[in-house]
C-alpha cells in the first residue's frame, strides 16, 4: 500500500460502499446514516480499512466521502490496531 494524498473519487467511494452494503444486507443510506447498531458499524469499519489500508487514501478524504468527521474515522483506525 502507498499513500495517496488525493481525495477518494467518487465512483470508488460509491463503489466500495455499495459492496459492502450488498455483503452485509444493508442500504446504502444505512451505512451513511447515523444509527450506531453494531453491523452497520462493522460494514462502515471494513469500507474504511478498505479505502485507507488497501487503497491508501488519507483519513481526511474518506470522512468527506463517508460523510462522517474526520475524528470518526481515525477512532476507526485506532480499533483495527
């Protein structure tokens, strides 16, 4: 993996997101929503390991993609230690 300093694109946002939503059972709009129920935060923890472990986009651009503070995702980041 190597660091990608620009934002993620959209398609690949849109991409993962919609994956992982097939893969879990869930909506779209349940994972960019803010209800807290424990599988949609595993599928909102595996889109993030996705696009900053695998991809190496920077926590900053996926917060913007996912809708979520910045904080959120290094949180995130932190669990998968």
């Amino acid at each position: 993996m190597t660091w990608n300093p620009n934002p993620v694109p959209a398609s690949v946002a849109r991409a993962s997101i919609r994956a992982h939503a097939e893969l879990y059972g869930v909506s779209i709009a349940q994972i960019l929503g803010e209800r807290r129920l424990k599988h949609l935060v595993k599928a909102r923890l595996d889109i993030i390991e996705h696009l900053v472990i695998d991809l190496g986009y920077s926590g900053h651009s996926v917060a913007k993609a996912m809708n979520r503070d910045h904080t959120t995702i290094a949180h995130h980041l932190r669990t998968l230690r």
